[in-house]
C-alpha cells in the first residue's frame, strides 16, 4: 500500500475502502495516519495497550507522557470518562467536532498506556470529514477511540500534510491523505478533572471563548497536581536548526550580524523581504492573521530546514489576544531546536 492512500480533500464515508483498509489495521494492533483539522495524527486502537505502545515506539515518545483518545461524538466519553461534569457538556455542544480536548477522569478501563499511568483521560471529537469517517467506521467495527498524538518523531514539527508525515515515517506506514490541515496547530486542552476548569495547552479555541460557554472564569495558575498533557514539555514542535525569537525592532539588526558573519539565514516575518536580498538569506513572509499565522506555521519550520541553513530567526509575534498558541508552540519550538537526533 502507498503511503498516501488519497490525494487532496476527502468526501470518504465509512463504506470507503480505503476507510476500510485502514479500520482493519487498526484492528489488527497497527498504525495508520489520518488527517484532523489540528494537525495529522498517528493512530492505534487506544484499548489495545500493545498498539499503543507501537505508537510510543514509532515516535520515540516517554512512556509517560499521555496521549489524546480521538472519538466521533460525544456518545463515545461515557467509555472513556468516569464521569461528565456538566461543563463537559457545554463545551461538547459549543466546540465538537472541533480543536478542543478535554481532560477528564478516566474510566476503570481505560489503559495506562493511554494516560500515562494518570487518573486522567484526554478525549476529541476532530472536525476533519476523513477522521469522523475513520472513526465512525471504527464504531462500527467495535473500536471505542483512537489514541493519536502527532504524525511526527517526538519533539519535532507537527505534520500539517500527509507529504510531512511521509518525511518523518517513510513508505511503510498507512496515511489517509486529507490535504492540508486546517487549523495547523495543536488542539486547545482544557481539565476538568478537579474544581476549577483550568487551560493546560492553548490553541485557537481561546480562553475568551471557553469562559463565554461556560460563563465562569477559568483557573489561570499550575498546580503541581495538574494532569501532564500533550506538549507540555519545554521543548516542543522543535526544527532542527536552531530557531531564535527576535523582537520585530530588533529583527534587522540580529540579521545584519549573522549575515556579516556569514551565516545563512532563514526569517519567518509578517514583513515584506528587505531589498536586495542576500544569497545566504531565505525570507519567508507569514500571514498578518493568526488563524491564517498557524495553518502556515509549521509547513514554514519545515521548510526552513529543509533549507539546511544555520539558523532560523522568527520575528517575535504581537501580544495581542489570539496569538497566545502561536507564542506557546514558537517558544517551546525555540528551546527544542537544533537538535539533530530523532
């Protein structure tokens, strides 16, 4: 089987053969890759315990760090879940299908190969029309969710087109091909295992918009008994060449001395390239919005190294409200790069 098993955006059903193919390897304890509007996933029947732990192996993940169960609605949680806090359901019914995961309390027989030996569970209903017809035929075929974090080795870029999933896997992985992600960064992750609903990963479902559903304020401090989730680690959504942050004041001078002495550069800044340009200066324009800032995102960190330059200067992003993901993913990208292991 190739690796991209569809071209461009899918009208698949759950009758799909191509659905089919990947249904019956997931039940068989293997990985397929599937498209989601965040970024693409690598999936396992997340009530296999020995699947799961391909997916840890693949990515090269810690043992301990937990991973998102992906399901088709909200009539899956009650298998997951021990129990649904009515704040649960204002936001199922406000934002699923969407990019938002929430952390509640795991069920009695939900693996510890899913959540990381924690009490907690991450789940998601995902919007994308190939992952919903992935994950409704896997309903029909008795798989409850898929455990699916990131299509990439761990701590790397996120996969945004079956093209980056290819990169970092190879051919002999199953990957349902959905095109371009549409939202392009991880899902926002909001607990609501304790008293206070409290953000644990920002995305582009914002903290103004959950308090407006839930219409209470959300805790807006750690704990140190707060669930571990998904990139939450320092170092995260990491390039390889090293990647610096530069105020946008600062951003022509920072540049003008790597130039001088001789580095090659790559620039990710909402600015127009400076004339004339450089050899050794690759000048990749980002998008004013921030919506429009994360669907490119993380195609451009891949891009930037795959110019095999020396370093890659970003220009630090305003601090205006709607940035606060794009600031989250680029200051843990910063601190994870220019490592060169996998």
């Amino acid at each position: 089987m190739p690796a991209d098993a569809r071209g461009g955006e899918s009208s698949a059903t759950s009758n799909d053969p191509l659905i089919a193919e990947a249904v019956a390897r997931l039940a068989a304890g293997e990985l397929v890759a599937f498209p989601t509007e965040t970024v693409y996933g690598l999936g396992a029947d997340a009530d296999n315990p020995a699947a799961v732990a391909r997916i840890f192996a693949r990515k090269g993940r810690p043992l301990d760090h937990p991973v998102i169960v992906h399901v088709a609605g909200a009539d899956a949680l009650s298998h997951w879940a021990l129990e649904i806090p009515p704040a649960a359901h204002l936001l199922v019914q406000a934002f699923w299908p969407g990019p938002l995961t929430l952390i509640l309390r795991r069920a009695p027989g939900v693996s510890d190969s899913v959540t990381g030996g924690q009490d907690t569970v991450g789940v998601r209903c995902p919007a994308h029309p190939l992952a919903q017809a992935l994950l409704r035929a896997c309903e029909q075929a008795g798989i409850h969710g898929l455990a699916a974090p990131s299509a990439n080795r761990f701590g790397h870029v996120s996969p945004t087109t079956a093209l980056h999933v290819r990169a970092e896997f190879g051919d002999d992985l199953l990957i349902l091909d959905g095109g371009p992600a549409e939202v392009g960064i991880e899902s926002t992750i909001i607990d609501l295992s304790g008293p206070e609903p409290r953000i644990l990963r920002p995305g582009m479902i914002t903290e103004s918009q959950l308090v407006a559903v839930l219409g209470r304020a959300l805790c807006n401090h750690s704990a140190p008994s707060q669930p571990r989730v998904s990139g939450s680690l320092a170092a995260h959504y990491a390039p390889r060449t090293p990647l610096e942050i530069v105020p946008p004041a600062g951003l022509t001078a920072r540049l003008t001395d790597l130039l001088a002495r001789k580095k090659r550069v790559v620039v990710l800044s909402r600015a127009s390239a400076p004339e004339p340009q450089d050899a050794e200066l690759l000048w990749l324009r980002m998008p004013s919005l921030p919506e429009d800032y994360a669907r490119a995102l993380y195609a451009r960190l891949r891009e930037a190294d795959a110019a095999e330059r020396d370093c890659v200067l970003v220009e630090a992003l305003p601090t205006a409200s709607g940035w606060e993901a794009l600031q989250d993913r680029l200051g843990r990208a910063a601190v994870g790069s220019g490592r060169t292991g996998d």
